[in-house]
C-alpha cells in the first residue's frame, strides 16, 4: 500500500541500474530491499541517498553493529515500522546476539521513560553540562 | 522554568537521601544532576526510576558507552533537550571521542531522513524482513 | 481495526447527515470517507471539524494543492498512515505531477535529515533569524 | 547551549571553507548560519549535506518558496526550532506574504488536529486511496 | 523569539477584541495569554480555535480537571513547551493537587516506556482489543 | 510481525511464570497480552516493567480510568498502535462511557492543534505560568 510504486531491475534505467549494481557489489547479494525500489522514482535522489548511506554506515570509529543499533533507537523514537524491520534485521546479519537485542530494548524503553519524565516536568539542564 | 520545584539533598526526606546517597555511591562522585532533584517530588517513582536505570545502563552484552549513544539518539528524535545534553555529557565521560560523536550525528541524521523518505512513500516491509 | 464504528449515511441521524450532504456538494462527489465516518460518533465534533476543513484548505493566498502538499509534509512527520494516503491522493486530484511528488518526497527527506543534526547537535538560533 | 563547537571561517580548514565559499557565492551573501558551522565538526558530512540542500532546495517541478512552507511543515511536525525559524526567515526571503504565512500556520495546525483525530480512532484507509 | 508577533488588546481589531472579550468574560479574568495575541494574526483562525477550544474544554462526560490532564499528556509526548506551561497552570487552576500530579507524571513516563518497548518490538495487537 | 518471539505460558521459565501468575491473579483474568509475552524475553525487563504497571496504574490520587484515558492521550502523539489498542480496551474495561470516548477524541484532536499552532509560531511562554 505503498503512495508510489517499485521499481524492478527489469524495469529500470541505466541510471538506476548503476545504483542497484553498486548495492549489489557492496552487499554482496542480489537482494535489493523496497526501499531502493522505491526511491527509485527519483534517480538522483536514489543515488544521492545510496552515496550517503555507503559512506554514513560504513566501518569507521563506530563500528557497522552499533551503528544499526544507534539506526534502530532513531527509527522506534520515530516510529518508522519498515526501518525498524529492515535495521534490525541488519543488525542480526551484522552480529547482534540476543543478549545485546534484549538489552538495546531496555535502554530504548528507558530513554522514553525519561524523556516523558523530563519532558512533563520541564526540567532545567545543568550548567555542568554545558560543555561548550 | 520547571513545573514542579527541585529538592536539594538537605530538603530531602530520608527516603529521598537514601537514592542520593546510592546514586552518588554509583558515580563515585558528590553531584547530583536536576533530573533526579525533579523526581524527587514523587520518592517511589525516583526510587523505582533509579533501580531501572543503574540495572539497564550497566555493563552486560552491550558496553556502557554504546548505551548512552542509544540513549542519545532516542532523545534526540524525541527531541528531549535535557537528556540530549546530560545523556552527550554522559556518552562523552565514558570515553566517546570527538571521531565517534561525528559518526553518531551522521547516523542520526541518515536514519531520521531515510525514516521520513519511507513513511512519505509508504515503503511495505520486504518479507525477507519478517523473520519472526 | 478502528477503536470507533463508522457511520454510513444510512444510519446517520439528520445532523450527521447535513454535513455528509455538504462534504458531497463542496466536493462534487457521493464519496465520503472514513475519517468523517469516524468523527460522526460525534455530531457536533464532525461539523466543527469540516467547517475548519472546509474553510482552511480552501483556495486562499495558496492554492490548494500547496496546502495539501503542506498537510502531507506535516502528516508524514507526525506518522499519520490514514493521512498520508488521503492527502497524497487529495494532492494528485487537484493535479500534484509526479515530478512534483518526487521533489515533495525529497524534500521532506531532507527536513527530516537536518532536523535530525540540528537537534543532535542543539545547534543555537542565529540572531539574523530573530526577526520578531 | 549546542553540544558540539562553531567553527567560523577563520578557523576552517580549506575543506571547509571550499563549503563555505560554495554557500555564500549560491546564495549571494557572505552570511553563513550557525547550522554548517556546527556541521563543520564532520566537514565529509558538511559538504553532502550541503550537496544534498543545494541540489533538493533548487527551483525544480515546485518553486523554492513551497519547499520552504513544505520544510517548515516538516520541523514544526519534528520540533525543531532552529529550523522553523530559518525556514521561517527563508521563506519570507524567498517571498512569503503574511497572509500565506497565515495560511500556512491554519493548514500546519489543521493537519495537526485531523492527525490526533485519526489516530486516536486508527481509522482505517479507504480502499480508493489505496492507487498504487 | 515568535516567529509572528503577538496583537496586544489595544492594537486589536474590534473583530479580535471581540474574541478577546469574550475569553475574559469565560475565564472571568482580563489576562489574556500569548497563544491568543499570536493566533491573533489571522482573526479568522483566533475565533475558530477560540469557539472550538471553548467547546471541547467545558465541563461535559469529562470533568475540566481530567481534560487538562489529559491535555498536559498530548503536549509532552509532542513536546510543546508553550502548551505543557499553559496547561500545568490551567490543571492546577482547576484543582489539580500535588499528589494528582505525581500520579500524572508516573503515568506519562510509563506510557512513553511501554510505547518504545512495544514500538521496537512491533507486537502485534491481539485479537481480542478489536472490538469494532 | 514482531521483530521478536512471543512466549507462551507453557514455553516459559519459572521466572517468567511468576510475573504472568502475578499478572493474572491482579487483573482476576486469565489472559496475558502479547506485550508481556514479547517482554518475556527479558525476564529482569518483564519483571521491572509490570511492577512499575502495577504501581503506577493502581488507584491513587487518579482514579484507574483517568490513568487510562491519560495513557491512551500519550500513545496516541507518539503513534503506537498497539497502546492505543490496549488501553482503548483497558479504559472500556474500567467503565469509560461512549460519551467519554468522544470527549477524550476532541482534547486530544484540540490539544494536537493548538500544540501545532503554538510550535509553528513559537510562542513563548507567558510569565504568569512560570510559577516554579
């Protein structure tokens, strides 16, 4: 029930072929998930976003694991059901045991918790943390 | 400019003196930040708040600074100013460098775009996704 | 899997009515759908709530495909499913091309993107834009 | 009060700057807002993002000064206050009357409504609105 | 720092004074807050929201105490700091005591709690709370 | 499609069977919902997470039904179905009237505009609020 439609390999362009073939190589896997397929309506958007989430999630001083966890806490607090789905299933494929799942929910849960709280009762920030 | 008043460890009833001391006991330090002064007005729920926190944000499967980033980013897309800076000040004493801060706001930034590029479109989960 | 019954016309009492009649002559169509349906439960919050819709998106210093493109922008951002797909196939009546869809998708994405990195960030108001 | 430090032109780094300059020389003012110069921390990030702006923000299929309503719409949605009052101020550059911003705030705050409305009820989406 | 300005009694309309005079004839006080002298740009917009709030807020099936809580409660989850100060004030007017606002803090905190644990988890929703 | 395992009654560990006998014998029902089996992958979280309930959500200075409809105002500005579902129920259960029903849709339908009003013009707070 998507508001636009996906676009296939088949029937894509030159332009959005190269995009696909370059998830395809870095992936290293056929499988190209709906959200490519959808952004694709927009060529340059599509590689815009691709170029930035090839660069963003990559290895760094973050590694690829926290970095999907750290996607997954924006994606709940933000209440996007198919990034929930998709990161989390990236998560796994990129190591999270069950034990760090179970404990990525509690600090989730946790920091809404607080953030209600705080957020009701307005609660002035302290001067020692503000560092800068 | 709270809505409720601050209660200084000197004004405190000794229910209240009791999770001060435990909080202090736990940081190794004298400070106590306005968020838990602010709870303080109701002292189950400052008790029960801080028995969560010191068992979630402890070290387990996920590191204790891995943690704050995930704090950090779910406070950000619910847009909590305080717990964005004490949770930042928090992310940072446990040994976030300048590097790692950089990487986290490029996650944060990525994640809440893509989560708005897909709810606009509506992007149906990929079945591959739905492994439970 | 509403939390409410839906009204249809059939059932409707006379004030429920009076509104359908006026939604199908301002929109030239029998069509109405379940969000006035929902609301009927309420008679007097259902005619409230058209005379504001019918007064607010009316042609005006924007025309009305602006203020739907506005009112997706909005609802995307407040994840309203319902919302999002009555008023991207509102836009598209009233003649939103899917050049203009493609550039709308993208700019929402952006906003979400620097909304993300503002608030990571607590990047201050420049003075320049404290014009009031 | 921003989590992370301002870097002014003085103090860039020629990567920076070259952003800098791009900035100023499109949009014909040496002013540069305190948003890049917090990006400036990540300056690969500084420079997609600004790629990014440049490129979304351009007069396209919509006019500039719509893109801007439609990124308000978006930071009011995701309470983001630097970024209403820069778009705001944006807008107005680009042409924004104040009967438009009128409109703009009416349609902002029926869409709010008409988005609690329909989730509090989980209203379901009517089958016509479901084209793709 | 508005971002439109605020329409003082004096500088009013006899179309704005009106509505002016009418909220203090309600609320049998002459103060007349900032949320009406900002509204106030778009006389139209003022008297629409004005009867509507005038509506939804008197005593009915709902006491105006509960309204007010359960207003304070929309505002934090969508953090409106205007509204959370506002609506505090009007709670406590009305009667609100000290222990009711403990219990509201308690309540919103663990509503934000369950919604980011359920959230991250993505329950399905049981059968038997699909009552329509 | 949760991105987590339900358990069953018969599958769980003692642990987890105290907390669902707990459950049971405090709302004198047999069913658990599908939000304690999801939790139950966490015995610590499912065990910390129903006392909390069940204190929170206990006769207090606000009646259960109050707590409810205050529960179902939060989940509804943060968008989670399931908690709308749930505690729609809950406050059904606990003797919420139709009428009731409609005049807690119209708060929170009233309070979701004026909090969109009030962010898109940035309203500051009147100094008669700040009573802390």
């Amino acid at each position: 029930m998507a508001t636009t439609k996906l676009i296939e390999y088949e029937a894509a362009s030159s332009e959005v072929r190269a995009v696909y073939d370059d998830i395809r190589a870095t992936r290293k896997t056929d499988f190209i998930n709906n959200f490519w397929k959808a952004l694709a309506v927009n060529p340059a958007q599509l590689a815009r976003t691709w170029e930035s989430a090839k660069c963003v999630m990559a290895p760094g001083a973050l590694d690829p694991m926290t970095k999907e966890l750290i996607y997954i806490a924006v994606s709940v607090a933000n209440k996007c059901e198919y990034c929930i789905h998709s990161h989390t299933a990236a998560a796994r494929a990129k190591g999270m045991t069950d034990a760090q799942y179970a404990e990525l929910i509690a600090v989730i849960g946790m920091a809404h918790s607080t953030n209600g709280l705080v957020t009701t009762m307005q609660v002035p920030v302290d001067e020692v943390f503000k560092v800068v």
